[in-house]
C-alpha cells in the first residue's frame, strides 16, 4: 500500500505528516463534497498517547477501506487509489473534524 498522507496534526497516527495506522477507514457514505468524509481511524492524540502497546511507524498502511460510495475510486468499500491524502479544516477533535482530500465525486 502507498503512503497515506496526513495534515491533521491532532491524530495519534500522523508521524510527521505520514500515517501510521495499519488500517484506515475513509467514511461518508453519500458525501457529495470533501467536507462531507471523514478518516474514521482518527484517535485523538492527547487522548491515546499513553497506549503503552501500540508501536506507530509511518507508512504502515495496509489497506484503505472506503463507505463513500459516491467516490469515483470506491470500489466494493476499498479505495483503489494507491495513496491518499487526510487533512482538516480546523483542529480535529473528533474524526467527524477530518476529510479525505483525495475525494473525488463520480
């Protein structure tokens, strides 16, 4: 799997602007605009940092799972894209505050 970038600074996975997550999950289901998506995987950072466990080293992704079916790249709720890209438009406290940028509709 590619590299899933990440501007949102508040997550527990983003190492330097890379994911760490081994599983992401890109929701909004009939978004019909960027805002409308979210990265469901999203922890927030000063609520998880203590996960004593859980080892998080960028570009660990493994697989992308999609419910946005109006995506032009779902497909059978993955994302076919190779690599994407998670941002906010403000602080993200929760991972409703998150988007998929790489959205696009069909």
């Amino acid at each position: 799997m590619g590299t899933i970038n990440c501007s949102v600074q508040a997550c527990f996975y983003n190492v330097n602007e890379i994911c760490g997550a081994h599983i992401l999950n890109i929701g909004g289901s009939d978004a019909l605009l960027t805002e409308s998506t979210c990265c469901e995987t999203f922890l927030k950072q000063s609520k998880y940092s203590n996960l004593a466990d859980q080892d998080v080293e960028p570009g660990n992704t493994d697989v992308i799972f999609c419910s946005v079916n109006t995506c032009a790249y779902h497909e059978k709720n993955h994302c076919t894209l190779p690599e994407i890209e998670v941002g906010s438009l403000r602080d993200a406290e929760t991972y409703t505050d998150t988007d998929c940028l790489s959205f696009e509709r069909e």
